[in-house]
C-alpha cells in the first residue's frame, strides 16, 4: 500500500491556522510516547486530538481513521504522522524550518525557528518521521508555554 496516498491535498491543511493545541499535558504524554517507539493509527490520532482536531474512529462502514480541523467542515483521512515523513511535516509550526533523515543507523530530525535561530529541537531514535513528530510537538509545547508567560 502506498503510504503517500494517504497525506490529504494541501487545500485541505491550512498550515498556517491548521492547529490549536492547549493541553501541554497530552503534548507531554504523547512525546513520551514517540520515545517508546510506539506508533500506528492509535497514536497518530492521540496527536490530532492533542493538536485541537476532531478525530473519527473507524466503524463498519468506513475503514479508516478520519480527522477534521477546527477550521473545516471537510473530514479527511488521518495521516500518518509517525509512520511517514510527509505525514510528520503536516505538524510543522508556521515559520520553523525542519531536516530529518538518519544518523548512525537512526532516524534524526530537527526543527528550528527561522526567525530565532536559537530555538531548535532535536531528536536521534527510532524512525525519521518518529523523531520529526517528536520534535514538532516539543515546538508546538514549547509555543503554548512561551504563552503561558
């Protein structure tokens, strides 16, 4: 099965207003989670419910998870942010730059302002879109804290 045809056209994701987390709790837990190595649909789903979507679970009719943004009527299909790496980049925090691939033997990313070239952060474990997921929601975390200031 091709992974790729399950990443929603880009109409479908504002990435500029895609996303609203509020619970740095859930954002906590489900980084923990990343650093388990878990992944799969149960989790990439944990991830839209903590990013401030509605998420869908799959009945007898349909057979695939779906998801819809705050700011859509439309539901699409869930992608899968820890399984693929163009799932991992839907989650990216509007005007942060990312790279990912491997190093020594394991999946590496890294996300970092482009505005403030000091805020980055790093993940080398598992699988490459694993770590980019990882690090999109410790930027996204990081966001919601720098606000609660």
């Amino acid at each position: 099965m091709n992974a790729l045809a399950h990443i929603p056209p880009a109409r479908l994701v504002d990435r500029s207003a895609g996303f609203r987390p509020t619970d740095v709790t859930a954002i906590g837990l489900l980084i923990n989670r990343l650093g388990a190595l878990e992944k799969g649909p149960r989790l990439d789903a944990d991830v839209f419910l903590a990013m401030g979507w509605e998420v869908s679970p799959p009945s007898q009719q349909r057979a695939c998870w779906r998801v819809r943004s705050p700011f859509s009527r439309l539901w699409m299909p869930l992608p899968p942010v820890s399984t693929t790496m163009d799932g991992a980049a839907i989650l990216s925090v509007p005007g942060w730059d990312y790279g990912l691939g491997r190093r020594g033997g394991q999946g590496y990313a890294v996300v970092r302002d482009r505005a403030d070239h000091t805020r980055f952060f790093e993940a080398t474990f598992g699988e490459p879109p694993q770590c980019l997921t990882r690090c999109w929601l410790h930027a996204w975390r990081f966001i919601l804290l720098e606000n609660d200031r």
